[in-house]
C-alpha cells in the first residue's frame, strides 16, 4: 500500500511534490512527539535564529520537502532522476581527481537532498556506501532499491563493509559516508559542533588518512520552486590534522561551514548530541 502510494506520488512534479512538502512539514510540526522540541533546540543552540528571523519556518518547510521527493529520487528512473540536477560547481575538480586515479571520499553531510548524490555519481563512476539496513524490512526493500542502482554498491556497517570501502578507495574509486551521525561505541570521540559536544565518527578520518584518498564536501542544495537540484563539490578549506580528536573536529567545522550556507536545509531535527550508551560523558567545560 505504501509502495504504490509512494509510486503514484513519484508521477508528480517536483514542485508540487515540494509544495505538498510544505503541508507535510507543518503537519509533522504540529504532531506530538520528540521532533518539535528537538528541533527547535537544536536551532536555538546553534545561534542561527539571531540572525535569521525566519529561519524556523523554512526549516519546518524543508523538512516536509525532503520526505516528499524521496518518492521521485528512489523511484523514478535513474536517468530522469539525474536529470533534476541542473548545476554540479565543482564536478571538474572531483571527475579530476578520479581520472588521475586517486580515491575520494564523498563527505555528504545530512544538508539539501542528499539522496541524490549517489545518482549523479553512479551515472558515471563507481561509488561505494556504506549502509545501516533499518529494522522494518519493507522500509529495507525500498530504500535498497532506491538507492543501489546503477553502479553503487551498499556495503553493512561492520568490519566487511570498511574492508570494502579500503578496497574501492585503494582501486582509485568514489566512497560515500555520513560525517554528522552519532558515532558508535569505539568509532568516535566528542568534538564541537555548532558549540556543543557531538560524539562524532572516526572511521572518515582513518579512511581518508590510512589511504591519501581526497576528501570533498558534497551537499545538494534544494533549489527553490521545485526547479531541481545544484549539487556542490567542495574540497575541504585544509588538510585534516593527523591527531583523531582534531580532524574529527576539523571535519565537524566543515559540516557547520555547509549548515551556515543553507541553515534551512540542515537536518536539525537529528539528535546529534546525544550521548551513546557505553560512552563516557562529554567534557564539563564548553567546546572552544
């Protein structure tokens, strides 16, 4: 029943399906639960509202618009999804580095329509993510199927799945990760973001300096009106630093250096400091 609901929702333009967004956002807003209050939070915290007085209301709308055009980027053909890409600034310099045969790391923070990115790339080039198959397996079905296709390959969160990106980074291939999840138990350590303590993943940092791949900041901003989608490649501003704590540090600056370009359409309803289980308690003292 949801599949063909979500099969007739992909017939639609995408600037009704972003309009339709708007209502869902609102909607999920006014529903009781944990989002609300996370997400309002979340944004107070960040210092963002001070100088975007509207900034809440676009975030509730872009939020309604991501769940909307996941119908059209997982089920419409690959070829037409493609075609909602209408700038890629930055593709030369990422297509470069491939062709010389190096490894690159797409860091694709949860900003804009993420989904999207491994389309555009997988149209011309190899990409490896790695994925975290969620507990419903009707929810697993779809999202495997949105997303493996063409020449992505999704590889699980365990120790085979790092083997593989190793593998693909050291045959001169793309790999996809998520630098703004919690971390889990021994992958990660509390770094700042956005002024506060974020338990933040490790394994991008062993990744990108076990093997000299380059690292991009690839985010796809959600153009407005429904006309598509520009999707930034941006190298990062510097080198990461050899220390763990630091780099992951240097990568969370490069998160917020994204998230301050397009405050609306970062994913603020994540609970992106929380403390895992097992974990020892952040620092006392506010991150500097």
């Amino acid at each position: 029943m949801i599949f063909a609901l979500l099969r007739l929702l992909s017939l639609l333009p995408l600037p009704v399906l972003h309009g339709l967004g708007i209502v869902l956002g609102w909607l999920i807003w006014l529903s009781p639960g944990r989002h609300r209050p996370r997400l309002k939070n979340n944004l107070l915290q960040s210092g963002l509202l001070a100088s975007h007085p509207k900034l809440l209301r676009q975030v509730i709308g872009e939020t309604g618009k991501g769940i909307m055009e996941l119908a059209a980027v997982w089920l419409r053909p690959q070829e037409k999804v493609v075609r909602l890409v209408k700038e890629t600034p930055g593709w030369e310099q990422f297509e470069a580095v491939l062709q010389a045969g190096r490894g690159v790391v797409v860091v694709a923070p949860h900003i804009g329509c993420w989904e999207i990115i491994n389309h555009y790339i997988t149209m011309r080039h190899p990409f490896t993510v790695m994925y975290k198959p969620p507990k419903q397996e009707a929810v697993d079905r779809l999202m495997r199927r949105g997303r493996e296709r063409g020449r992505t390959k999704l590889v699980p969160t365990d120790l085979s799945g790092v083997k593989a990106l190793l593998g693909a980074l050291k045959r001169g291939e793309a790999i996809g990760v998520l630098p703004d999840q919690v971390a889990t138990l021994g992958d990660g350590v509390w770094a700042p973001f956005f002024g506060r303590w974020a338990y933040t993943p490790t394994m991008t940092v062993r990744l990108i300096q076990s093997t000299g791949a380059v690292p991009f900041m690839v985010y796809a901003e959600r153009l407005s009106w429904g006309r598509g989608y520009r999707i930034h490649f941006d190298p990062l501003q510097a080198p990461l630093p050899k220390g763990r704590s630091e780099a992951a540090a240097a990568l969370n600056r490069e998160v917020e250096r994204v998230a301050r370009k397009l405050p609306a359409q970062y994913m603020w309803s994540y609970n992106r400091h929380k403390q895992p289980g097992g974990v020892e308690p952040p620092p006392e003292d506010a991150p500097r």
